[in-house]
C-alpha cells in the first residue's frame, strides 16, 4: 500500500491549515506568514546541549511553569483566518495551563501561553535567529527570548520585551547565566567535557 503524503495548497495557509498538513518532509518545517519553510534537522551537538540546557532549566522552574522542547508554537500575529506563522522553538517555556488546554484540546501551543523562546543557533540559522525570529517573537509578545551560540566559548543573549522598541538586551554572556527573570535560574553555559577512553 502507497502512503501520499500531504500536499500543501496553492494559497497561503492558516495555521489550522498547516496543522493539517503535518510533517511534509525529513526535518520539520515551520509556518512563516502562510508560506512552508523547511528547517535543516539539528546537529548531534546542538541536540546535547539543548538537552543539557532543558534539564537545568526544567529542574529550576517555579510552580506554575513547564519547560518542552520543539513543540510548535502559533505567534498569533494575524486572525486565525489569516495567513499564519507557526514556529518551532529549541526550547519554550510556558505555563501549567496551556499544557493542561493541550491536553484537554489538542491544537498547538500559543505566543499568549509562553513566558520565554530560546533558540540554539546553526549555521544556517544566524540570521533567522539574531534577526528574524527577535521581531517575530517580540511582535508576538513574548516576555523573553533567549539566543545561544554555541561557538566556543558558549554564549547566550537574554532579550527582554521594552514597549515599542521591541526586545533590548545587554549583550552577550558566558559562564554562569544568572537572571532573575522570568524566574530565577541558574544556567551553566559551559559544556560537560566529554568522556570515554
């Protein structure tokens, strides 16, 4: 028995439309203003250190609040019959009760719901991570983003919403990264040494 795969329509798609669609592709893809993207799949050290990363998060969260990776999220930047933007963030961290409404409803998790996006940046995602996803998820009201570049040494960019002008940030930190909000965490930015033989 031949499996089609799903095909796309010949319009910009809402996001239930693309929800419909599901994975078209190896890798996964993401919505962008009703326009299919195709993302590279993440290399073997970006993997390790989200993983790394979510579990020093995750192990620090207040009550309330859940941590899940590449989980798609809808920035709701238009009306739900409008052409949307679904990304898929390395990392969100939202509350207890959209993980109880997805439980309950199904659907996708929503800008609305999240407290802070983080990205592990690839090669081929400098750009869309420095540039265009920090307007988007500033646009969609998200609190806080986090930007990691894994370049030795590992660095992060704490990005906070400032009112009209977006997010603002105080540059690039290494080491030990220490905020207070959107809760307070203590995350180790240097890599475990490697071990074996």
């Amino acid at each position: 028995m031949v499996t089609l795969q799903p095909v796309a329509p010949p319009h910009p798609l809402t996001v239930a439309e693309y929800l419909a669609i599901g994975e078209i592709e190896p890798g996964y893809s993401e919505l962008v203003e009703g326009r299919l993207v195709m993302c590279a799949s993440p290399v073997f050290d970006h993997q390790d250190f989200l993983f790394e990363l979510h579990s020093q998060v995750r192990s620090q969260l207040p009550p309330g609040l859940v941590a899940a990776q590449d989980l798609d999220l809808d920035l709701q930047l238009v009306p739900a019959d409008g052409p949307g933007t679904v990304r898929r963030p390395d990392l969100v961290v939202a509350t207890r009760e959209a993980q109880l409404r997805l439980r309950r409803e199904g659907g996708v998790l929503r800008a609305s719901e999240v407290v802070l996006v983080v990205e592990v940046v690839s090669p081929s995602s400098v750009r869309t991570d420095h540039v265009v996803k920090r307007g988007e998820y500033a646009d969609a009201g998200i609190p806080h983003y986090w930007i990691v570049d894994l370049d030795d040494p590992v660095s992060l960019i704490a990005c906070h919403l400032a009112g009209d002008f977006g997010y603002r940030d105080g540059g690039a930190v290494t080491g030990l990264f220490s905020p207070t909000a959107p809760f307070a965490v203590e995350i180790d930015l240097d890599p475990p040494a490697p071990t074996g033989p």
